[in-house]
C-alpha cells in the first residue's frame, strides 16, 4: 500500500468513528432531550451518557448530533429579546418562582 492510499484508509477510518458516534447519541436521542429537559447541563449528559452506556462525547459532539439541545436555547433567546421590558419583568418573576421551587424540591 502506498503512502497515499494509507492516508486516505485512515481519513475514512476516522470519518467512520465520527459517524458511529453521531449515530450511537441519536440512538438515544430521546433520552438526552429528557435529560436536558430537566436542567442538565450538556457536559451532566455527556458524563452521564459515558456512566451508563461507556460513550464518551463532547458537548461539541452532542449538539452537533442533537442539534435540537441548542435549537430550543436559541428561540428561548430570541423569544426574550422581543419583549418589553415590562414583560422581561413578568418573565424573570415567573422564572424566580419556578427557581425556588426547585430549589426547594431538591
């Protein structure tokens, strides 16, 4: 084999890894937008992915293969930056009050 058709082996093996891991978060896809659905952070999920099925991923690698985890934070985002002031006002007391109850919750 020459050096060329090495490199090339070695580029689609690699290609190969990247698109299993993509798939094998998408396997659980469901489960990771519940995870996050109930506040966890994406470096929780990535821990939490690797305790209980041994894969290991970045938060970089999640979003990019759910990429609804980041969807829903941007038109949250965008969503807040059209109100008024006195409507942020109205949101952050609603926020603060779900906020304690979680907090009491726990």
């Amino acid at each position: 084999m020459s050096v060329d058709e090495n490199i090339v082996k070695l580029i689609l093996q690699r290609k190969r890894r990247k698109s299993t891991k993509a798939d094998l978060i998408k396997q659980y896809r469901e489960e990771i937008l519940a995870l996050r659905q109930r506040g966890l952070s994406l470096s929780d999920i990535c821990s939490y992915l690797e305790s209980k099925y041994n894969l290991s991923v970045s938060p970089e690698t999640l979003k990019k293969a759910v990429p609804e985890l980041v969807d829903r934070v941007k038109r949250v985002v965008n969503l807040l930056s059209s109100l008024s002031c006195e409507e942020l006002r109205q949101v952050a007391k609603v926020l603060k009050d779900q906020l304690g109850r979680c907090q009491e919750g726990k």
